[in-house]
C-alpha cells in the first residue's frame, strides 16, 4: 500500500495535484450559489427602497 501511495516518489506531486482538483472542483461548485445569494440580497434592498413610505398622519 504504501508503494501505491507513493508512487514511484511522485506521490507528493499526484496527490497534491488531485488536492488542488477537488479544492477547485468544490469552489466552482459553490461559488454560484454564493453569487445568487448577494445578487437576491441585492435586488431585495432595491425593492425596499423604491417601496413608497407611508405618510404620517397626524
């Protein structure tokens, strides 16, 4: 096993690039939602405030 994770001595290399895949595979995953949810917060605070006030009647 340990032949097998150390391929060869390139086994810092390959791990790390299969590290660096899945970290970037992840990011690009969850970075729409995170774009959505500023874009949503965003369109919210523009509706409140184009929203009339209400006048105060005394």
């Amino acid at each position: 096993m340990s032949d097998f994770l150390a391929m060869g001595g390139y086994g810092g290399y390959v791990w790390g690039s299969y590290a660096v895949f899945f970290i970037v595979l992840a990011i690009d995953a969850l970075a729409p939602r995170a774009q959505r949810r500023r874009v949503l917060s965003e369109l919210r605070g523009r509706l409140l405030r184009r929203r009339p006030r209400p006048t105060q009647v005394p």
